[in-house]
C-alpha cells in the first residue's frame, strides 16, 4: 500500500511541476479554506475593527462565502492593519496555484514545505507545541476544480503520524523511519458544491473530512471545535447574510452518527445568534434525524433503540444543544459567548442519580490599531462539568476514540468540542502584535483545573473500538450500585483536581513573501499532576519551524 501511494504522490506532483510553465490559475469558488486557516483570525480583525460581524466562526467556509462576507466591508474605512489584514485575505483567495487543464475543468496544487524541531524537558508533561499546532514535512492540497460550482480537494502529505507527534522523544517532523511515518493520508478530503441564488445568498453541499468549528475561540470552543479530526460528515447548507440553515451528520465510529442542525440569525450587522442541536444514537443510519426543522429531542428516540437491544440497558441517544452569541458593540470590540448542555434534569424529573452535563465559554476581544499592526488582546474563560459530553456508555458519548494504521499506534480520544474535555475550569490570556506578513508575536497564559472526570484515563481499556460488551458498573457513569453512584453530586473538579499552568510566546517572521520563521517557547508546570495528590512537574519546551510557500517563489 505505502509503494502505491508513493507512486501516487511522486506522479501527482510531477504533472503539476510539468504543468507549472502551462497554467496558472487561482482558488475555485467552492474550494474549502480549512477551519485552522489563519484567514478567519484575519477575518475576524476586520469585522472587529469596522463594528460589525459575520457568519465567519462557523467553518470551514468556501471561497464564495468569505468573499461574499468581504464584499460587506468599507475598505475606505477600516485602519491601516485592517487594510493589511483585508489585503492578505483578497491575495490568498486570488492566489494562483499549479493547474492542469482548461479554465472551467482543471487539476491545481499548493505544495508547502516544513522544517520544525522541538524539545521539551519533562517527559511527564503533554507538549505545549502539540500534534494539532505541527506542520506536515510536505503538505500538498490537490484539487478538481469544476467551473464555479464544485470542488474535490485531498492532502497529499509526506509527514509524520499523529502517534509519533506525541511521543517525548521525538526532536523533528521528519518521518525518519517507517515507525514514525503517516500512511493514514489523506486527512482532509471533500467534495463541495454550491451555487448562488443571487449575489449574496446560495446554498452549497459538502461531504467531507475536513475538521469542523463552531465559534471562534481561543481554547478551543465548547460547542464543536476543529480538535476533532479526520471524522467523516455530509452537510447541506443555505446561507445569506442575515439567515443561515444547516443539516449535518457527522460519523464519529460504526453506528456512531451524531446529527446535527444549525440555524444562525443576523438580526443587525453587529450581532449573530446561533442555535445547534444534535443526537447521538447508537445504531445504523436513522434518515428522520437528517429532516430539516425537527426537533430531535421529540423523538425521544432512546425508547426505540433501548427496545431494539443496541448493546446494554440505558439510553441509547444522547442528546445535545448549544447556543452561540457573537457580539461587536463599538469598533475593535468583539465579546463572544457559547453555551451547551448534553442533559438537563426537569424539576418534575425525580431521577437524582442522573447528572446534569453543561458548559459555558465566555471572551472578551479587541484588535487596536498601531501604527502597521494590531495589537491583539483576548481575555477567555470556560467551564464544563463532570459529565459534560458523558452518557451512559462510551458508546454514545460525545467523543470519537481510534487508533492509526502504523506502528507503535496509540489510541486516541477526541471531544467534539473543548478539548480539555468534561469536569474542567479555566481561562486564557492572550496579549499580542501583528504587522500582516511581516512580523508579529503574542503571548498567552492558560490555568486549568482539572478534575478527574476529564482524562482519557476514564475509558480505561474500552480501546479504538470503543466497548461491545458495556460493564455499566466499572464505566464513570452512576449507577446505583458503582462506585460512582453519587456523580451527580460532583462539582467541578471533582476528585484531586490537577492544576495546570501554561505560558507560551508564538513568534512569526516574514523575511520573504514566502518564507515563514516561527518560533513558539514556553513552559508549563502542574500541581497534582495527572490527579495525583501531592505531585508536582514542571519543563520547558522550544520549538522552531521554517514553512517554506513552493507556489510563491518567484512570484
């Protein structure tokens, strides 16, 4: 297999080196920009700086949305920074890339090429520079572009596993050897197609694996957050500037599909309200959750999939809402709120041995003009209780479990949404500034507490493919006979809460349009570390990369 993708790769990339002196041609309109673009933070500062706000912390987006969103904004008025930050966006949705074909049907490529070293000095604590923030050794985005209305689009990468990214001793991203190399590629694969109705309202169709983002934050929303990866969905959506609508279901393992939808309103040009509400059954596909305007809750389909005898006693459905608040008040000045619960105890509901799961993420943002750049502040807050995304069983709670197809795998498990997961209070403080393409540094410090309810250590041995023969009494879950028979009493951290503390510096320079140094030391050190009472660690990391842009030398 890994022969065949080779071959792939090396003759993929040697028709666009070919086909280089050919044609030139810029982004599809249905092109999707990854949801960890750095072009929704730069959106994100123009909306800021002209007092208003957008659909944009719902991603990813198409070319076709975000210049929809663009072409909103006075460019006459915004600050030299917000100009810069406009300018960039324009240029990178315009950029030309490598293409083979005709003007309405063509094959175009980016190539990036990475160079990044990292140590850290305590093997006893996570990396601050962690798997999600390291680049690919060679990341390239093919794609077909049809006309104006669809694109399917892949990574072709020479990169290292996420297995080998987490481990201690582990100093480069260069797959050195066959233990350490991803064969798992492509991660990001999708088909987007779309049309508009008129010049600022369409609807467009993905089916994709592409990571997904509901709400722009700094610790990663609570909501969904592009932390969850490389997990399959299809999605229809229709969007105009003032309301949007989407279905969407999302496969987070074998009969695992949690159902979503989403409405968002604009009621004025300086707030947007957004309302998701989704279900995790555990069964085959069920087509009654993928009808618009339903209420999934109303089907109150745990009565069903209980009787149908899905694996153990129990509700088989888990339920799931979240809000949304985006806010710009005056110029420079965002406040931003997500909220969401996954159960919810009636006062007219007597069972006291069910818990309640909720959350709450709240920031404050400001992007002030100085001279070229924007110095950048954000202050956010979060917190999540102990059975927060937590049901019954693994097997319908909200988190994907897996493991990769490479040696010295691990198993991985990914929350929806916050990424410190259930029974976890914190905040984060960023202070930074940007001169666009040139240079910029920021400084962030987070605090968590942690209790015991948020580590992947809870699902014990469940394992990648999760458990087909539920022991209610050894899972977290109270029963009325386990050891957890009083969760729902829990508060949050609950057990030997571990405290931890980051602070970390990202510094970026620009010495040529496309050569990109970044910088990124920090530390970290925790108090009852991993909730063991009493024990204390504390290292420091390094790490630097050298992102060289292929398709902009030259230009």
């Amino acid at each position: 297999m890994f022969k065949f993708k080779r071959f792939f790769v090396i003759s993929i990339l040697g028709i666009f080196l070919c086909s280089n002196v050919l044609a030139e041609r810029i982004r599809g309109e249905q092109q999707l920009i990854k949801s960890d673009s750095w072009v929704y933070e730069s959106l994100n500062a123009v909306m800021i700086d002209s007092a208003r706000t957008h659909f944009y912390d719902r991603t990813p987006l198409t070319v076709q949305e975000i210049k929809i969103m663009l072409n909103e904004i006075d460019y006459e008025k915004l600050s030299i920074p917000a100009k810069a930050h406009y300018d960039r966006i324009i240029n990178y949705l315009n950029e030309t890339n490598w293409s083979f074909g005709t003007d309405d049907f063509f094959l175009d490529a980016e190539v990036v090429v990475t160079a990044e070293g990292q140590y850290k000095s305590n093997d006893n604590l996570d990396w601050i520079f962690n798997r999600k923030l390291r680049s690919d050794f060679v990341h390239s985005d093919v794609g077909i572009n049809v006309s104006k209305y669809a694109y399917l689009g892949a990574d072709i990468i020479l990169a290292q596993s996420k297995s080998a990214r987490e481990a201690n001793r582990n100093f480069v991203n260069v797959p050195y050897n066959m233990q350490t190399i991803d064969i798992n590629f492509p991660h990001d694969a999708y088909l987007a197609a779309g049309f508009l109705l008129n010049e600022n309202s369409g609807l467009n169709l993905k089916v994709a694996t592409l990571n997904q983002n509901v709400g722009l934050t700094s610790m990663g929303s609570i909501i969904l957050s592009d932390y969850l990866t490389d997990s399959p969905y299809a999605e229809l959506k229709v969007f105009s500037p003032y309301i949007n609508y989407a279905a969407n279901v999302t496969m987070l393992g074998l009969n695992r599909y949690m159902y979503m939808h989403n409405l968002e309103v604009r009621p004025h040009k300086k707030i947007t309200i957004s309302v998701l509400e989704a279900a995790l059954p555990y069964g085959g596909f069920d087509l009654r959750y993928f009808v618009p305007f339903s209420v999934f809750h109303g089907y109150a389909g745990w009565w069903e999939y209980q009787n149908a005898g899905w694996n153990g006693s129990g509700s088989d459905v888990s339920s799931y809402v979240g809000l949304k608040l985006n806010y710009t008040p005056v110029e420079h000045l965002r406040l931003y709120s997500n909220f969401a619960l996954t159960q919810y105890q009636m006062p007219n509901e007597n069972d006291k041995t069910i818990p309640n799961g909720g959350a709450m993420q709240l920031g404050i943002e400001s992007y002030i003009p100085i001279n070229e750049g924007f110095l950048h502040l954000r202050l956010e807050g979060a917190s999540s209780s102990p059975y927060f995304y937590l049901n019954s069983s693994p097997n319908w709670s909200f988190v994907k479990t897996y493991s990769e197809t490479c040696d010295n795998a691990k198993t991985f498990y990914e929350w929806i949404g916050f990424p410190y997961g259930p029974d976890t209070i914190g905040g984060k403080v960023d202070v930074g500034y940007e001169v666009p393409k040139k240079w910029g540094i920021n400084l962030s410090y987070m605090f968590l507490a942690r209790g015991e309810l948020s580590s992947p250590n809870i699902f014990g041995n469940w394992g990648a493919s999760h458990c087909s023969n539920p022991d209610r009494e050894n899972w977290v879950y109270p029963t009325s006979t386990n050891k957890y028979k009083d969760g729902a009493k829990l508060i949050t951290p609950s057990g030997i809460p571990e405290y931890l503390n980051v602070i970390s510096i990202k510094g970026e320079y620009w010495p040529l349009n496309w050569l990109c140094v970044t910088a990124y030391p920090g530390i970290s050190f925790a108090f009852n570390n991993n909730n063991k009472q009493g024990e204390f660690a504390f290292g420091f990391e390094i790490a630097l990369s050298v992102k060289c842009f292929l398709n902009r030398i030259g230009k």
